[in-house]
C-alpha cells in the first residue's frame, strides 16, 4: 500500500474508522498533508494518547486510490504489533478508505479485490447464504444468536478483522451475559490504549444463518 507515494504494510482492521500509522522508522521520508495534534482513546488499560491528525493525504492499494484520506499518526513506541506478527507493520487501515470501494475478501487466495459500486454486479449465491449487516458509528455488526447458561438471546457484535478471538462479548450489557464457572483470567490483545484483559471460557452455541456453532470460545474483555 502507497500512502503518498511511499510503500508501507497495514493491517486490515474493520473496527476501526480512520487509518492509523505507527512503527515508522524513518518518519522523515513520508510527507503529510494538513497536520495537528490531537489525543486519541480506545481499548486498553492506559490513558489516551498523543497524535497527529493530517488530512488531505493519497493512499492507494493496486488501482484502488483515494485522494482525499485522513490519518492519524502514533509516536507512542510502545504501540507495535510487529514483534507480535513477526513482520514489519506500519499502520492500520479501516472503514475510511474502503467505504468507497465494494470490497471482496478471499481468505484461502489471501486476496483483496476493489471493485467500483457503479459497476459491481454481485454473483450467484447458490451454495452461501447472506445476512444483513449495519453499520454503526462506521463499524459493520451483524446480529447472532448466542446461547449462554441456557439463555439463548439475540447479540449485535462488531466484525472485527484483527480479532484472533472466534468471539468477544461484554459482560456488562446484558444481566444474562455472565463469564461461566469455569473460565481463566487472560492477556487477550493490545488495543491503542494498552494492554486488554478479561476471561476466557465457552459458551453452549452460537447461531447464524443456516449455521450453528457449539461450545464457542469465548473472551469477556474488561
């Protein structure tokens, strides 16, 4: 990916609405556009951090490009995901670039193809099944059914594309949404604020669609 004309490594991260640059080692060589400072808050134990806002910037993957993009930049050494990946990463990437794209993702091929919304035709969906999606606050959720100490309810949860986690859900925003017995305390992510922490257990089942998933691996994040 090219973010005014200077090749760099993103995560794909649909949770998140701006791009996010960080891990740069020669800060000098990237020029932005438009610049302020800013603080920024999100998932983590720490306080919000200092940043710099820039708008007005070119970023382009393949012949995908978007002239007008915004991005916020992370000084904050301690905000890397590159010893944990094994592999250089600069930045992340969300709903800001992609919103103007049809995006069709390929896990097996590991591939991304960008389409123009005025000339995507959608395919055949014989042997899959669809399910509708909503965004809020910019954010793609989709509502499952969950079934947890024989409760079985309906849950909105975030797609999130980083996640290494199968499901997340926040104990606090239902009484019937409780961490089993048998569960342990555990490191779960790094979000831009730090460190994140919760429990981890299963529950009976999920639902989706046409599908339906038992003894789920479940984190409780704080």
């Amino acid at each position: 990916m090219e973010l005014n004309g200077v090749t760099l490594d993103f995560l794909l991260d649909t949770g998140v609405n701006a791009t996010i640059l960080f891990s740069i080692e020669n800060k000098d060589s990237i020029q932005l556009n438009n610049t302020k400072p800013v603080r920024l808050r999100g998932l983590g134990t720490g306080s919000s951090i200092e940043a710099i806002k820039s708008t007005g910037n070119t970023f382009k993957i393949g012949e995908a490009v978007n002239r007008n993009q915004t991005v916020f930049i992370v000084f904050d050494d301690d905000l890397n995901f590159s010893p944990r990946l094994g592999e250089a990463v600069h930045g992340i990437i969300g709903y800001d670039f992609f919103k103007d794209f049809v995006v069709e993702t390929d896990y097996v091929r590991e591939k991304l193809t960008f389409y123009d919304p005025e000339y995507y035709k959608p395919p055949d969906c014989r042997r899959c099944f669809k399910t509708p999606m909503r965004f809020y606050n910019n954010k793609p959720c989709v509502e499952l059914e969950a079934t947890l100490g024989g409760v079985t309810d309906t849950v909105t949860v975030l797609l999130d594309s980083v996640s290494g986690d199968a499901l997340w859900l926040l104990k606090d925003k239902d009484p019937w949404i409780k961490v089993p017995k048998k569960h342990f305390r555990d490191f779960l992510g790094l979000g831009l604020n730090g460190n994140i922490f919760g429990e981890r257990s299963r529950i009976e089942g999920v639902g989706l669609g046409d599908y339906y998933l038992r003894d789920v691996n479940t984190a409780f994040p704080e």
